[in-house]
C-alpha cells in the first residue's frame, strides 16, 4: 500500500505559509502574463506542499485563473496531495473517482485510497468516511472489511461516534479489544451518553461506573478522554462537582499532543468559564449590563446580532454542552425537557425547532426568562425580543455564564 505522508503541526504551518504567499502572488498578479508565471509557481510546488496540491488540482478541474479544465490533471494534482497526507484531496478522488474506468475499478480504488489515508489521519478520515456513507453506502463496506482489520474497527468506530449512530459502542468494544486505547476512550464516552439518557437513574449509575476506569486509563495518552474527565467533573449528575480536578484535566489535555485547532474548540468554552470567574464574574455576583433602571418594551421585530456566529461562543458552546443538548437542539437530560424536547428550567428554555403546529418550520430558539431575551438560532442569529437596549455579544456571552451556573445547580439537585 502506498505510504501517506504525516506532517507535524510545525511542518503543516510552514506548509501552509508558502501555500498562501504562492497563492497571494497569483492575485495580485499585474497582468496574465504575471498570473500565468505565478500559477506555474504554484504548481511547482505541489511536489512537495499538500496545501500546493490540493490547489494546483481546483484550478484545473475548474479552470481557474485563465487555465482550461483538465480532468486528469486535477485527478493527478489530487493524487499528489493525498499522497502528501491532504484528506480533501483523498475524498476528491475517493467521492470523483476521476481516475477510475469502471464501477469495481472506482470501487477498489476508492477503498485503497481511503485506507491509505486512514492509517496516518484515522480521526479526520473517519469524518469523511461517515460523510460518504450518507450518500454511497461506504459503510456497510467499512462492516464487511472491519471484520479482518483492527485498522478499520477502529476508523469505523471513530466514525459512528462521530454520528452519534447506534452502532457505535458494537465496534468501539470490538476495536477496544483489538487495545485500540481511542477505540477505548470512544466505548466510554458511548457509555456515558446511555447513563446521561438512560430512564432509570440507578440504571445511569451502574453505566457510568463502568465507563469511569475505561476513561481514566485511556486519558494517560489521549487528550480528549482527559477532556471527558474535565466534563463530567464540571457538570455531571453521576460525579461530585470538582472545579480543581476539572481545570486540572482541562490543563493536562492542553498540554498533550493534538491538533491545536481541534483542541482549542473543545477545550477554549471551559477556560473561558473559569477565567470570567477569576476576573470577579463569579456565580453569584454575574449580573446582566442594564441601560439604567428602566426596561425597554419586549421587541419584536426580528433584529440580526451584529457579527455573531453562535459556534464561536465559547460561553453558548459550553451550556449546548453541560445541557448535553445534540444537534437536532434536544437535550440528554429527561428529567430537563420541555414539551419540545429541549432542557427548560426557571432561568432559560432551549426550544428545538418546530415542523408542526401554529408555526410551521420555526428555527430553534432560546429564551432568558429574567430579562425576556429571545433568540432565534438560525443560520443568521437574531434577537426577536429583549427587554434591554444596546445588547450587543458581550451581553449574550453572560446570559450565557448565568445559563451554565443553572445548569450546575440542576443537576446538582438531579445529583442529590
């Protein structure tokens, strides 16, 4: 099988550093003359920058900056980056098959170059794989397959769990019994989701139980089961509330090998919690900024937030999280569901989005019953009632903080 390349995070940011001072002469090229030199410059490069490859193969499968299309150039291009270990290109070829004759020749080839880049980048293919499992039933080969290779047990667990499928925790445990340690962390994490959802509180408990001494030997090298460690010390029905040990997990993760994006997301809405509360913004001194003593009527004319993208939140991110809230905006937590399915106490509601009733297709929304906030949680975030004027994402972000501090003491009460 032919070998993919691994970079560092060191090598991949010096990649990508040439990449785009190649990229940014080709656009401000003087004339076509210039982008024509330009552009060969950057497919000279391509030999070695997977960034370079990957960029070569869309300008000429599009034929960008004056050149024509050229299916087998960009199939080549393609190839040469996932030979550099670039995933895109990988599923370029993988969901194109540009360089297959035939249906069982896209097929095999298909298979191969996937499995070429899973072995380096298990985690990121593992993405993809469910991605073209939606659309070709790349799955049901994956199950086929997996029965001979630890490998792909391991990649398809990965995957499933991503997707929050069902059969997830089948080949997490087989993959786990391979010695996987991911596959490990995955089979805990699965087990946690039962005991967060399960009916029967002592039910819940004996599941996560069992998925306590699974996680604490997976996160000696696995910064995101030391991550699950942080999350169920800060928020969990089944663990005492530990601020010390869950900073303590949340430093050690940062600390350990990883992708640095990656683990920035994961790791960021839980610092970000902790240092408002170093900075005074403590539970019980979080107060909502007023323009003065009086309240502005509720509005309700639909109001964009200037700038926001909700997922870049850490403080929104972190209550979806203790709120164990998926994507669909349903909660985890029966005991905390409204009629909608989504968590609901005396502080705020999540209301996942309607496709039946008095309003038809109604985005998700979340209300702050103190001051009458009210959001819409579209693609485009907008406030369709407040009672405060200047609101602005500072605001929201400690809407937001007062949220978690509920959620904490309610499942705290859950706890007791």
């Amino acid at each position: 099988m032919q070998c993919v390349s691994r970079m560092t995070p060191d090598d991949s940011e010096h990649m990508r550093e040439r990449y785009e001072r190649a990229e940014a002469r080709i656009e401000s090229a003087r004339d076509r003359f210039e982008r024509a030199r330009a552009v060969d410059r950057l497919y000279d490069r391509s030999w070695k920058n997977p960034y370079a490859a990957f960029r070569a193969g869309e300008v000429s499968e599009f034929g960008l900056y004056g050149r024509e299309p050229d299916t087998m150039e960009a199939a080549n291009m393609y190839l040469r980056a996932h030979r550099l270990g670039d995933t895109r290109a990988t599923w370029k070829l993988i969901l194109g098959h540009p360089l297959s004759s035939t249906p069982e020749e896209a097929s095999g080839r298909a298979w191969r170059l996937f499995m070429e880049a899973a072995l380096p980048e298990r985690r990121r293919c593992a993405d993809g794989l469910w991605a073209y499992a939606v659309d070709d039933g790349f799955i049901s080969e994956a199950e086929d397959r997996a029965s001979d290779s630890s490998e792909v047990r391991a990649m398809l667990a990965e995957a499933l769990f991503r997707a929050r499928d069902p059969r997830c925790a089948e080949w997490a445990r087989r993959s786990a019994e391979d010695g996987c340690g991911a596959s490990r962390r995955i089979l805990a994490e699965c087990l946690l989701e039962d005991a967060h959802s399960a009916e029967d509180p002592e039910d819940g408990a004996r599941i996560a139980e069992e998925a306590a001494p699974m996680l604490e030997e997976a996160a000696e090298d696995d910064w995101r089961a030391r991550l699950a460690l942080a999350r169920e010390a800060f928020c969990s029905r089944f663990t005492e509330e530990d601020d010390a040990a869950a900073l303590d997990h949340l430093l050690r993760a940062a600390s350990m090998p990883a992708d640095p994006e990656e683990r920035r997301a994961e790791v960021l809405p839980y610092l970000e919690y902790y240092a408002a509360s170093l900075e005074g913004m403590v539970p019980e001194t979080r107060m909502l900024s007023r323009s003065g003593e009086a309240h502005l009527p509720g509005r309700s004319v639909r109001t964009p937030v200037p700038s926001l993208d909700m997922c870049a939140v850490p403080e929104w991110v972190l209550l979806l999280r203790v709120t164990r809230t998926r994507q669909d905006f349903v909660t985890d937590i029966r005991e905390m569901r409204n009629r909608s399915g989504g968590y609901e106490d005396g502080t705020f509601a999540i209301l996942p989005p309607s496709t039946e009733g008095a309003l038809p297709d109604a985005p998700a929304a979340f209300i702050f019953k103190p001051t009458g906030l009210e959001l819409e949680l579209g693609e485009e975030p907008a406030v369709i009632a407040a009672e405060y004027e200047d609101l602005d994402e500072s605001h929201l972000r400690e809407v937001f903080l007062i949220c978690v501090d509920a959620v904490r003491e309610d499942v705290g009460r859950l706890r007791a």
